[in-house]
C-alpha cells in the first residue's frame, strides 16, 4: 500500500469511523531507543492514526508500563489484571534496532491475541492445568529493514502491509461497508451517529462506515425527520431506502379535499340553476343599459328568466364555471400544493362571468 493510498483511506474512513471509545483496545509497545522526544511522539501519534484509521481498534500506548520487561504481553495481562481493567484484545509490540552502517533500521513486530493468552492462564492457574505458552496466541510477527533517514513515520507503510493479512483473517482490518441513501430531492441532511452530511444530490453515498448497526436521520424542511437503525456489513453496500413522509402533503390534505367538494358542489349547484332556467323558458322583463346618445334601448325584456331578481342561466354557468376551476386545480395540480389560488382564480372567474352576463342583459325592471 502506497502512503498516498494509506492517508486517503485514513481521510474518507475519519468520516464515519465508530468512535475510538467504543472500539476494542489494541495495547501498543513501542521501543525505539533512538528516537526520542518531538520524533517518538510524532511517530506515536502517526502509528495510532494508521492503525485507528485501518482497523476497529483504538490504540492504548502502553510502553511506559513494559519498558523493564522482557516478555512485554505477560507485563500488560498483569497491568490490566492488577488495575482491575479489560485486557487489551490485542497487543502490538513494535521495536527498533539502531541502524547499521548501510543506514538501515530492523524493524521488528509481533502481534499476539493478548486477551485470550490471560483467559487461558487463569484457567490453567485456577485448575492447576499446565501453563500454556504465549507463542499458541502470537498472530503474526515480522522482521523488516527502512531508512529512518527522513522522517521515524516512514516506517508506518512497511508496517501497516504486513499486519493488514492477519488483521483481515481477525475480520478486524477495515471493517466497513457502504452507506447508500436513495432521496426523492436534494437538500437532505443526514446524521450518521450523530455526524452530519449534506447531500447535494438525490442520492448520498458514504465509504467506509464502520460495520455494525448505525443510527441514521434525515431532515428537510419539507419533510418529517425519519429515523432508522441499519445494519452496515463488512466490505458491502447497504442502501436505505428512507420511508418519507412529505410534510406539504400532510399540510396540504384537508384544505385541497375541502376545496376539491366545495368546487364540485358549485358545478353541481350550477347545473341545477342551468337546469331550472330551461325548464322555466319565456323571459323576464329587464331594463337595458345605454350610453347617452345611442338611438332607444330596443330591448324590453331579458333573454334569462329569473328566481326572483336573480338571472337563472347566468347564476348557474357561474357557479358551475367557479367550481368547475376549484374542482379542476385540485385534481392537476400536485398533491403538496395548496389550493388557494386556484379557490381565488375560480371564484373570481365565476364573479366575472355572472357579472358580465348581468351587465349586459340588466338586472331588474325599469
């Protein structure tokens, strides 16, 4: 793995890693005479954000408490045992000889399963069993030369090669999957855990979360938040497909239904007005309007017959013509829209057409 592999892997799984507190401890022994002071704590502070970015575990630097030892697991099980605190699950020796006249410094590393050595020497302490060795719990070990010449941190490629085939086989190296969260629109927010993600898009995709069950959140302002807890597997591709519930719709419900069977009660009304002025015939005396200097009105009776002082047919075709464009803009418009302005325009269309129709034809008797 190249170093600029290794930083864009450790930059994207920053972004949703578990956080280092509720992983499992990887204990740490780093011995390295030669490097002291600002050098050993940055390479410290380097080899644990390689191992924290790579791996589920979070690093415990321990090398002060078996700096005198010579079987460095033995001194951690009696550490952690005496101090009444978990036994680390792992334990990563790392040690560094001075460098010889080629300039090169041998690295060597073991990595041994360090809570299962303690539950198998307190089991054969207890029973009186015979007392295991610790080589059964070593997982890997390896030798290797670099050139610290640069900068101590270039060990840390070479390093992170050789623990990441028997971290796989553990199932503890990048222990992630894929996040994909399918949307109707953009301008959703996503907390993952807590931690914030804007989507831009109408699908969100996020690498490297770590695996287990994470808790998801959505939030729009035309949206009810939605929660979920969701299982993110190992090395796959997890897609939620978020059960939304668009809040324009919900706002928007009653006031279109109400608008929808008023506007078909005003065709229904209408209709039974146009209906009645059929059925009446004949006509209905009326005055009618002139502008001054126009020859005598000529017409002396109404072509609407009349309910009392109101026009049949013009009161009918109006509220039929009003409700007809309530009813109509309910029904093609989109279901988060509201529906006043089509109330406003139906009715307003209505009021025009019967007011025009009186107009024209009078409105009572001379």
């Amino acid at each position: 793995m190249s170093p600029l592999c290794l930083f864009a892997l450790l930059v994207a799984s920053n972004l949703s890693e578990l956080p280092v507190s509720e992983r499992e401890v990887m204990a740490l022994v780093f011995r390295a005479p030669t490097i002291t002071g600002d050098e050993r704590a940055q390479t410290l502070d380097a080899l644990r954000v390689a191992i924290e970015g790579l791996t589920h575990h979070g690093v415990e630097d321990v090398s002060a408490l078996v700096e005198d030892s010579d079987d460095p697991v033995r001194a951690i099980i009696r550490a952690s045992a005496s101090g009444r605190r978990k036994v680390p699950e792992l334990s990563l020796s790392v040690s560094l000889l001075p460098a010889g006249a080629d300039g090169q410094t041998q690295v060597s590393w073991q990595l041994v399963r360090s809570r299962e050595a303690h539950v198998a020497l307190s089991r054969a302490l207890n029973e009186g069993l015979e007392i295991p060795s610790l080589d059964e719990f070593v997982v890997a070990f390896e030798l290797f030369e670099v050139s610290l010449s640069d900068h101590p941190r270039t060990l840390i490629d070479p390093l992170m090669n050789g623990l990441e085939p028997p971290l796989q086989k553990l199932g503890a190296w990048r222990p992630h999957g894929t996040l994909r969260v399918e949307l109707p629109t953009d301008g959703f927010v996503l907390k993952l855990d807590g931690r914030r993600f804007e989507a831009s898009t109408a699908e969100l995709e996020l690498d490297d979360v770590a695996v287990g069950a994470r808790t998801l959140e959505l939030e729009h302002p035309d949206y009810d938040i939605s929660t979920e807890t969701l299982q993110i597997d190992r090395d796959r591709v997890t897609t939620w497909h978020p059960a939304l519930v668009d809040r324009r719709l919900r706002e928007a419900r009653v006031p279109r239904a109400a608008v929808l069977v008023t506007g078909l009660s005003l065709v229904a009304a209408g209709g039974a007005f146009i209906a009645v002025a059929v059925a009446q015939g004949g006509a209905s005396p009326a005055r009618c309007l002139q502008v001054v200097g126009d020859p005598p009105c000529a017409i002396e009776t109404s072509a609407f017959t009349r309910l009392g002082p109101v026009p049949t047919a013009p009161l009918g075709y109006s509220l039929a013509l009003a409700g007809g464009v309530m009813a109509g803009g309910v029904l093609l418009s989109d279901a988060s829209d509201q529906p006043w302005w089509w109330t406003a325009l139906g009715v307003g269309l209505g009021a025009a057409a019967f007011t025009v129709s009186v107009l024209a034809d009078g409105s009572s008797t001379p």
